[in-house]
C-alpha cells in the first residue's frame, strides 16, 4: 500500500499489524493545520474533531480513512500501529491528543468515557497507585482483555496512545489476536461461554449500572468474537467461575501473544471483538512514568 505523506510497512512483531509512519513534512503540515483549534474547541465542539480528521485524511487525498477502516474490518489484520516517523519540537502532548483524535473519527463516533467525563481519557502510570483497578498498577500483569466489557455503548475499536514516557522498563503491550489462540476453538465451543454473564466495575470508572452478556459470540461468517476482562465479570455460580479461571489461564498461558514497545508519539487502534490486549509490569523504579490516553468507540461503517 502507497499513501502519500505516510510510509506504511508489516508491523516487524506481527505480520498482522500495520505499521504506519507519518513523514515529516506531513506532520508540518498538520501541525499548521491543527493550531485552528486549541483543546478546549475540540472538546467543547464535536464538529471541530471532524474537522481536524479531514485535515488526516486531506494529507493522503481521503486514502488513509479508507485504509483504515480496511484494515480493523480484515479479520487477518484488524489492528494497526500509526505516529509520526520521527519526533520533533512540535509534537507535544496537546498535538498528540489532536492526532489521535483526528485517527478516531476517521474510524467512529468515540464512547463518552465515564473516567474522564469526555470522549478521551489521559492517565498516568507511576510508582505508587491508590486506585482500585489494574489500569494504574505498574508493578503487576495487566491480563489480556477487551474494552467496553461493562458498558452498555457498543465499543467496536479501541486506541491506546502513548504521549509520554520516562524512566521505563518492561511495560510492554501484550496483543493476541483469536485467531492465533492455542484455545479458541475448545473455549469458544463450551456452552459456558455464551451463557450470559454479570459484569459490573469498581467506583473509579463511574458506570452505576451492571450488565449481562455472554463472553463468546459469532461474528456474520461463524467466527468467534470476545468480550471479556478478568476483573469484572461477576461469576453467578461454580460453573462460571471455573469457567473463567480457565479462559483466563489458557489467555495468559498463550505463547502467540505479540509483545511489542509502542513508540512515544504512537497509537495502536485494534478491532475490539478479536483482539485482546494488555500489559506487561514495568521494572521497579520510582521515577517511572508513562502517560497514555485512550479512546474507544462504535465504527461509521
Ligand atoms: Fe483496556
């Protein structure tokens, strides 16, 4: 694939993630454009965010939006990583969050995230966490998942960005695809899976409601789908909670995980219902820090 103003590659930890660089003199050229508008007019106004994603989309004459939604739609592909080739004084944070805005809404309308009380969320990890989920534990595994496990917003795809990042080991994005699940197929096929399950979440996602939904389901062609997260299903008996223990042992005990280092400045939009992802710990260091900001949200099309 050829898109002026982006080089665009097989991703070299999976050969079903794209790799796509945006070229320099694209990034000028965006930056230019994006000063139309501070943070707060994107926040403020919805119309704005298409705005900026037009200006993407300009760049490679409306290749790029096509080009994406190809990819998330493959089942063979359905996740790809996108930021500048090389970072430079322009690229800062607000930048970044404009970036991954204008990829968003060339993809989908983005979820309210309840978190951050607006279409995106920005956290921290760091050395010590109060918090009462994994999302900000450096030290320990964040198993394997998917978004939108506890909301009732269809969450189709998912962007994880990474704005900033200092005194970092370890922390690596763990990424696996269904299709390369030793166990898809004997978990996909107990009746279990597809009963309905209960999930809720703790106080600091501000989602006051439960809901049910099996764990497994198809897809148009018969292909099995995921929604799941270790911390929130509410198993309603033995069966289930058996049940998820094994999903769980057999998602983490898979040796075709991709483990991958996303670039400072780089985002990785993956199909939420075959891929999941998660995090390895960071080594122990009391300065670490890495910012991350997400967005998650239904397709267009
Ligand atoms: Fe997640």
């Amino acid at each position: 694939m050829n898109i002026s103003g982006f080089n665009i590659s097989n991703h070299l930890s999976s050969n079903r993630i794209i790799n796509i660089r945006i070229k320099d003199d694209a990034i000028d050229k965006l930056s230019e454009k994006f000063s139309r508008f501070d943070l707060t007019a994107i926040e403020y106004k919805p119309f704005t965010r298409f705005t900026i994603a037009k200006y993407l989309d300009d760049l490679s004459n409306n290749q790029l939006s096509k080009f994406l939604n190809e990819i998330l739609h493959d089942r063979n592909s359905g996740c790809f990583v996108i930021g500048p080739e090389n970072l430079n004084s322009k690229i800062d944070d607000i930048f970044l969050v404009k970036l991954s805005t204008a990829i968003a809404y060339l993809i989908g309308n983005p979820n309210h995230d309840a978190m951050a009380g607006k279409y995106y969320a920005r956290f921290h990890v760091k050395h010590e966490d109060k918090s009462d989920s994994y999302l900000r534990k450096a030290y320990t595994n964040m198993d394997l998942h998917t978004d939108g496990t506890y909301v009732k917003e269809i969450t189709d795809w998912l962007l994880m960005s990474k704005l900033e990042e200092k005194n970092v080991e370890g922390g690596e994005t763990a990424m696996l695809h269904l299709d390369d699940w030793e166990y898809c197929e004997e978990l996909y096929n107990d009746p279990i899976g597809k009963q309905n399950f209960v999930w809720g979440s703790p106080k600091s996602k501000n989602v006051d409601y439960k809901v049910e939904h099996p764990i497994f389901f198809p897809d148009n062609e018969g292909k099995p789908q995921i929604s799941y997260i270790d911390q929130f299903p509410e198993p309603k008996n033995m069966e289930q909670g058996i049940f998820l223990q094994k999903l769980s042992d057999s998602l983490e005990g898979s040796k075709n995980k991709v483990i991958t280092k996303l670039p400072v400045g780089s985002a990785i939009v993956a199909n939420n219902y075959f891929w999941l992802h998660g995090r390895r710990p960071f080594k122990e260091n009391k300065d670490l820090s890495r910012e991350l900001m997400r967005i998650r949200g239904s397709f267009f099309i």
